[in-house]
C-alpha cells in the first residue's frame, strides 16, 4: 500500500466519471457560463478499468465513483462491472443524487456496486429546489427507496448546510436516523473554483458545531460513536434509541487531513492530488499515447509522493482552476 510523504497509507481511489449533471446546486455550479469536457475527451470505460488495476495493484481497495453526476454517463454499468471485476478491490461505491436510480439501481448491484451515497439538502420540497435547484424531492426519494430494495445499505444521505438556504432543516434531515437504519451526514461547504458558487461557500458558511447544537436542541444529545476507521471524515454520532447515524463533515471547522487515505482521478484524466488545491497529474497522456498499467502506476506513485499535508483554507488557499463538479467530492 502507497504511503505518501506523510506517511498516509493511500489506497482510496475517487474517480469521477462525467462533469455533466441534471442539477445546478448553488453551491458547486452556476446556471450559466459553464463549459464541460466534450465526450472524446473524457476517460474511456476501458481507459477507467486501466487505471483501476494499476490502482489495485499498488494496494487500493476502495474505489467511488462521482460526478457531476455519474449516472449521466451512458456506460456506467460497464464501468462498474469493469471495476468490481478488478483483482483486489473490494468496495465500489458511487455518490449520487439518484434522480436516475428507479430505473438504473438494480442493474447496478448486478454490475458490482457495493455502497451508495445519496444527497439531498433539504425534506422541505421548496427549499430543495432553492438550494438544488432542478431537484424534485418526491424524484430523489423514490430514488433513495430503489436503492435500498436493490440491497445498497446502510443507505449514506449527504447534505450540504448552507445558511439561510436550508440550515433549519438539518433538525427533520437528522430525524430520518431514528427509525432509519441510514447514516445522515451533515457537509460543510468549501470554496472551490472562485467565481459565484466559492464566494457564497464563504459568505453562507455553517460550521458542523453549529449544526450539531440545533439538532441537540430539538431531538436530544447526540452520543459519539466509537470505532470508526481512521481515513472516514465523518464524526459519527447516534440520538438516543435511534437506528441510523448522524455524522458530520467538516472539512473546514475541523479539517481531518492527517488522516486522509485519497487520491482523485478526474474526467478528463488527471490524478487531482488534494480536493482543495490545483496540483495534478496527466494520466489520459499516457494511456492515450500507448502506455499500460505500469506506466499509470508510475505517475500514480509520483501523485502520492507528491501529495500534500492539507488543505490551506486558513491561508486564503483554494481552487482556482477546478470547481467541485469538476473534482468529484
């Protein structure tokens, strides 16, 4: 298992498939002035598989897939099946907004998909569609409901907080866990990509303390939960008597970098070294100019090396060049 200069084991690979998505979240992506990556351009399925056995082969087990948002992406079932097919991995996973998941979650468990993550920002339809702005809650349930009858459990709802958008419903989010055996995350916003969606990042930031006082104000003390895996950037907590868990994601407020075991690879090809700087390598160079596994494993080891400490959010340091529709989460 890659350890960086840290000395992080790394062996979690997030890749997104697809920059595309069918919602314009106000925080990720503006209504207008985008520009995607044209579909040649895009990792090819075989191109993905590649880079998931060299992956494998230097001791990644986990892989997620994101986006945009990955069921846009007119091959992903080969995908899977292409990548849970890969010696060594034991876990595919991929984060959603499971508009599509009535038709497509079935035949994903049958390509190999282990786990999902489904987000949703608010139960309040009106204030969803404010924040998410294209989503239609009654759509997002029924894809969270088809999930979990294909078997993907514990079902994982993220939700981002922002303020005076849907900060008050993190209450009614956190109470889906008490009869619920789904784990409820609340994600602070980060700044990525300047532009609209960074500046309101800053201006409407929650921090998950605050979060976490008006969901104890209102259902009870959250108790913390013990065990959990080092490299998780969750902080899990249980309300009493309640099936499920509430968890927070706090990159900012309470970075957890030490403990990062990630690497991204973007759509368009490149080992992103840290979701909150600009640092990349070009792995679809090499693939497209001939190489194989070994060659991607080279430039993969070099992208650990390579990897930083953390983020420097506290010294004015994001994105510039990528936003997170671009990155994947």
């Amino acid at each position: 298992m890659p350890k960086d200069p840290f000395q992080r084991e790394i062996d979690y690979l997030r890749i997104s498939v697809i920059d595309r998505c069918n919602l314009r979240c106000v925080y990720c992506m503006p209504l207008r002035g985008l520009s995607f990556v044209p579909g040649p351009e895009l990792l090819t399925c075989a191109e993905i598989v590649t880079v998931v056995k060299a992956a494998a082969g230097l001791g990644f087990r986990k892989v997620r897939l994101t986006g945009g948002e990955p069921t846009l992406r007119a091959d992903l079932l080969d995908i899977v099946s292409g990548i849970a097919g890969v010696e060594g991995i034991g876990d595919v996973g991929m984060t959603t907004n499971a508009l599509l998941l009535p038709e497509m979650a079935s035949a994903l468990v049958g390509a190999g998909l282990k786990r999902i993550n489904i987000h949703i920002d608010s139960l309040h339809p009106e204030r969803l569609k404010r924040v998410m702005r294209f989503g239609h809650l009654d759509a997002m349930l029924a894809g969270l409901q088809a999930a979990e009858a294909a078997g993907l459990r514990p079902i994982k709802i993220n939700c981002v907080v922002v303020r005076d958008y849907n900060d008050p419903d993190v209450v009614e989010m956190a109470r889906l866990t008490i009869e619920r055996e789904w784990h409820v995350r609340f994600i602070e916003l980060m700044p990525l990509g300047g532009g609209t969606c960074a500046q309101l990042s800053l201006s409407q930031f929650v921090p998950s303390a605050e979060s976490r006082r008006r969901i104890e104000a209102s259902l009870g003390p959250l108790t913390p939960l013990p065990g959990g895996h080092p490299s998780d950037e969750s902080r899990n907590y249980r309300l009493d008597g309640a099936r499920g868990v509430v968890g927070f994601i706090s990159p900012v407020s309470e970075p957890y970098c030490g403990a990062c075991n990630r690497m991204r690879l973007t759509a368009d090809g490149k080992f992103h070294l840290c979701l909150l700087h600009d640092d990349e390598l070009d792995v679809k160079k090499a693939l497209r100019n001939g190489g194989g596994e070994d060659d991607v494993r080279r430039i993969l080891l070099e992208a650990v090396s390579m990897k930083p400490t953390g983020h420097d959010l506290d010294k004015g340091v994001s994105t510039e060049v990528r936003s997170m529709f671009q990155i994947g989460g």
